[in-house]
C-alpha cells in the first residue's frame, strides 16, 4: 500500500483553468518523489494541497491510510521546508527546530534531547544559540531541515528548498538532504525546476505541465525515454527536428534524415504510425559525431560556430534539415568555422515522439 | 573637491537646522527679563518658572495623557489594518492604503477646522474627548504604514512554517508574528507620541477652556510674554524628546522603519 495517494486532485485559482487536474501520484513509504516542471506548472500547488494550505475543488489525500483531505494543515502530519527557509528571526536555531515538538507538548528532556540530535544530523550542534540572521545561506537550509524532520513527520515536503543557495552549494545540499531522508527513511516530495537536481535526488521523477502529469518514472527512464515533446525538452536533449514516417515496427521506426534513413526507438500516444506520419525526433549533442565531409556517408554539414567546453568542443551545424549543436571529444579531430563536415547519427540513443 | 564642497554645504545646512535651537537653548539660561541674545548673566530662574507656572504643569499633564492614550489606541487599532494591508492582497487594498494616509497630506489646520465642524455638529462633547479622538485620528495612518514596514520585512511564509509545526492561525500570529513586530510597534509608538506630543493645528481648534495642550498654551503664553521661560521650556522639550528617541533606538532599533 501507498504511504502516501494523491487521488484525482484538481484545485482551480480561476474558473475553467485548473492549476491542477485530476492529478494523481501514489508515494511509496520512504520513497523521494521530484515534482519537476517550469513555474506554474502546478508542482507547488500539489505540495501545498498536500501540507493543507490549499482546499482542493476535488480529489483526496490519504497518508497512511488516513484521509487528510479535509484536515486542517495544523494538525497534518508533515515537514515542511521553504525556499525562503523561513526560520523564525527572533528565536535561536535550537528554539527553532524545537518549535513543532514544543507545538506537540513534548517534555522538556525530550524536546533537548532530539533537538540536540536533530542538530547532530545536519552538523549544526554548535550553533545552537545563534540566530538565524548569524548563519549562512546553506546552514540556514540545514536549520529548516531539522526543524521539518525532528517531529518524524509521515511525509517530508520541500518546496524548491535549493533555489536560494549558490551553484556548488546547491550540489553539497542536495547530497545531504538525500542522505539524511534515506537515513530517516522518510517518505518525501520534492518540488524543483531543475531537471539535474530532480534526477540526482529522486527515486522517482513526475514531469508535469500546466497542472497535469506529462511522464512519471525513474531518473534514467526519463532521461534516457522521454514520451512527450515536452519531457524531451524540458530534459535537455540539445536537439529536435520534424522527420516522415517511413515505416515502422513494434520497435523500430525509420525517418527520413536528409537523404539518410535512420532507425529509431519512439514512443506515441497516438497508436502506431502509419508512412508519411509527423514524428518529431530528439537527440543529446553528444549523440551525433563530425568526421571530415571526404572521409563518410553522414548527413553533411558546414560548422557556423564553435565553442571551447574543456574537455568537449561544441559546433554548431547547418545542414538541410536544420542546425544541430554537437560535442566532440576536444582531443580529437578539430574543426574550423566554414569547415564542410559530415554528421553522423548514434541513433541507438536518439529519440522519435509522435503526438 | 567636490566631498569638500558638501562637507561645507552640509555644515551651512546643519547651522541653520541647529543654529536657532542653539540660541534657545543659551538663552534659556540668561538672566534678562525678555528673551535676548546673546544672553547676559546665568539664571536656572527661567526653568524653575516653567514648573511654577501652573499653566505649563497643567497643559503637560494633558499632553502627556493625551499622547499615551491616543498613541496606544491608534496602535491596537492599527495593527490588524496593516497586517490586512501587508498579508493580503484584496480588491481595494490600494485604495484602502491611500485612504489611511490621506491625515497626513491633508494640512493640519483643515483637519482641526473640520474636526471642530464636525464635533460641533456632534453636539456637546467634552473637550478631552474631542482632542483624544482628534489625536487618534491623526496618529492612525502612521500607526499603519509604520507597522507595516516592519512586516513586510518579515518573510510571509514563517506562519506557514508555525501551522505546519502544529500551531494554529493564531498562536502562530502571538509565536511566531508578534514578536517579530516588536520594533515596528515600538517605532510606531514613539513616532506616535511625538507627533501628538507636539501637534499644534488641530489641538489648537479643539482646545477649550481649562483643556489646553502644551504647545496651545506656549503658543498663547506668547502671545502675553516674552520671557526666556518660554526657552527654559523648549530646551526642556527637546531634552525630553532626544532621550525618549535614544531609549526608544537603545532598546529596539526603531530607526529602521522611521
């Protein structure tokens, strides 16, 4: 059994615009959930409906077994954390992770002793007596953390809980916040915008779209399979072109790349396609190669920019069927601006949507 | 160069600021019956004048009541206005926001001609009545904006944080809220008594006999005197208000939403 069901949630701001529709996610216990989408695309809407801060139009929530649908957010059993931290100014970093259980009316020996660990967990034993405004950005998040998880919540929510913190804080952060809810075992939805940060993180990943579920599944099949233009996008596949179906089969399906056939893996949620068919084909930068326009039967092509990445080279490429991006290894064979070159396809990690 | 140029422009400034207090203030202790300057002699005659003067004792104790009980009642009353205002954005909140400044654009002495108008019209008030709610009236709009300020530098979701900790709506507002405002209403309230501390226009039309405010009756002791009493006062006055300020900054840091 689910240790958390969102069934069927729908929640408008507006009429006949639904910042969430019939959405429906079930959370395994002490699993980590990504909620990952562009701004209103109804994650933090999701997160807090579950924490109680918004009364759906429809559907339910059940944590362990209990409908929490219409229960008041106060007496909901849930951390919390912001992406504004709102730590509480005027109380120390003990008081503060102490609140919820002070809230619960815990004895006083009780409330030091798992505020003291809770503090232990996150590294922060020794700040205790400071303020927030005395800490750093990180050791902040790390504060909110402590205070979400010391009340062993059933469910953890973090709404976008990196946003504010450096680049490579952000990578530090999110290693401990993974480490500690696998420690707790603690069931967790995590809102973010940032596919890299979702799939680090997650268990499992829900790519959603202006309030509905585009594709659910773990980081590597989402990666690696997105069903949906806008899955492949949003995951950074550097590019895209419109191809016609030339024939297709239970597993592969052939297109027209400019005079090259090509086979692909695709994925429709219209049923097989038949010939002549509009599929739109995704692949990485680092999918394709460039060898010299003499020496190969690819897709040929003039380079129009490159770009130094250390240890990758990014061209820049026209061809009859659009201009793609492509890495090469900087080691190798290197190419100027105007240089006639020819593409050729790995298409085995290429990607064909038809919608 | 140019630091030079302000540095000069700034003590030419500050001597026309401070230049007539300064004045005052030497010739509250000068022992000439008429206020003159440069003062002559050394007297404390003039400040022990101003507490044998039952005119000023008495027109202090109404302004002082006056200040604390409007003060305090237009902070209770301003309070869920700005947290209305800061928490929640409703149709008209903009113009509710106009409305509450409105007493201080409008110029003092049309609202104490229109305050008299309209106790007039209320009938027979007590004076002490009509200066108190004259006084609260002035003081709410400021009560408002400046409890506001120090709300909106309190990161709205610290109550989502409380409730979800397990506190209701309004123990989070008293945990978690309140104590954060501590300054602004401090700040508020200081600002607050000043200004009906030293308020002139509308307490000059809702005055009447034997109700009288400080500055009314040294405006009128003027009229008759032109003793250095009068200084002996205002240097008492602005000792009064710097120390209540510097207390006020000491104790709370109120500065930052004045």
């Amino acid at each position: 059994m689910p240790h958390l069901e969102i069934d069927d949630l729908t929640v408008s701001y507006e009429k006949d615009k639904p910042a969430l529709a019939r959405f429906s996610l079930d959370v395994g216990q002490g699993e980590l959930v990504s909620l990952l989408g562009p701004s209103g695309c109804g994650k933090t809407t999701t997160l807090r409906s579950v924490a109680g801060f918004i009364q759906p139009d429809a559907g339910r929530i059940v944590i362990d077994g209990r409908d929490y649908t219409r229960l008041p957010p106060n007496q909901r059993d849930i951390g919390l954390v912001f992406q504004s931290y709102a730590l509480f100014p005027h109380l120390t970093v003990f008081n503060n992770v102490a609140f919820g259980l002070r809230m619960r009316r815990a004895p006083r020996k009780v409330v030091h002793a798992r505020v003291t660990y809770a503090l232990r967990m996150v590294g922060l034993e020794a700040f205790a007596d400071r303020r927030p405004a005395q800490l750093s950005g990180g050791q902040q998040q790390r504060v909110a953390l402590a205070r979400a998880t010391v009340i062993e919540p059933q469910v953890l929510l973090l709404d976008e809980p990196l946003s504010n913190l450096d680049a490579r804080l952000r990578v530090d952060m999110r290693q401990e916040i993974r480490r500690l809810q696998q420690q707790l075992g603690i069931t967790t939805l995590y809102v973010t915008h940032d596919q890299v940060e979702a799939m680090s993180i997650s268990d499992r990943v829900v790519v959603m779209n202006e309030g509905k579920i585009e594709q659910i599944g773990a980081p590597e099949s989402i990666f690696a399979a997105p069903e949906t233009v806008f899955v492949a996008d949003f995951m950074g596949f550097d590019n895209h072109f419109s191809a016609a179906v030339e024939s297709a089969q239970a597993d592969k399906l052939t297109v027209n790349w400019g005079g090259v056939p090509i086979e692909l893996h695709w994925h429709s949620k219209v049923g097989a396609p038949h010939r002549g068919a509009r599929a739109e084909v995704f692949f990485r930068a680092d999918n394709a190669s460039l060898s010299a326009a003499a020496d190969a039967k690819g897709l040929s092509g003039q380079v129009i920019l490159h770009t130094f990445h250390g240890n990758e080279v990014r061209y820049l490429v026209e061809t009859e069927v659009g201009e793609f991006g492509i890495l090469q290894d900087s080691a190798g064979q290197r190419f100027e601006n105007g240089a006639e070159v020819s593409v050729q396809a790995q298409t085995q990690k290429w990607i064909a949507i038809i919608e | 160069m140019v630091s030079r140029w302000m540095y000069v422009s700034l003590v030419i400034l500050y001597s026309f600021l401070l230049g007539p207090f300064v004045i005052i203030f030497m010739a509250s202790f000068g022992a000439n019956a008429n206020l003159a300057f440069p003062p002559q002699g050394f007297t404390l005659d003039w400040f022990a004048n101003v507490f044998e003067t039952s005119q000023f004792v008495d027109s202090f104790w109404i302004s002082l009541q006056l200040g604390l009980s409007s003060t305090i009642v237009s902070l209770v009353m301003g309070m869920p206005v700005a947290y209305a205002l800061v928490r929640f954005q409703f149709s008209g909140s903009g113009m509710v926001e106009t409305v509450f400044s409105a007493p201080i654009l409008v110029p003092g002495l049309v609202m104490g001609f229109a305050m008299l108008n309209f106790f007039v019209l209320l009938g027979d008030m007590h004076v002490m009545t009509t200066l108190f709610i004259g006084h609260t009236a002035i003081l709410f709009p400021y009560s408002v904006r400046v409890i506001s300020a120090s709300l909106r530098n309190l990161d709205p979701y610290v109550e989502d944080a409380a409730v979800s900790l397990g506190a209701n709506r309004l123990r989070g507002f008293l945990l978690v809220v309140l104590p954060n405002m501590q300054a602004g209403i401090a700040a508020a309230f200081v600002l607050g008594f000043i200004t009906s501390f030293n308020n002139v226009p509308v307490s000059l039309f809702l005055s009447g006999p034997g109700v009288t405010t400080l500055p009314v009756s040294m405006l009128s002791y003027l009229e008759y005197y032109f003793d250095p009493t009068i200084a002996a006062l205002s240097t008492l006055l602005v000792i009064f208000t710097v120390v209540l300020v510097q207390t006020a900054e000491r104790l709370l840091g109120v500065s930052q939403f004045v």
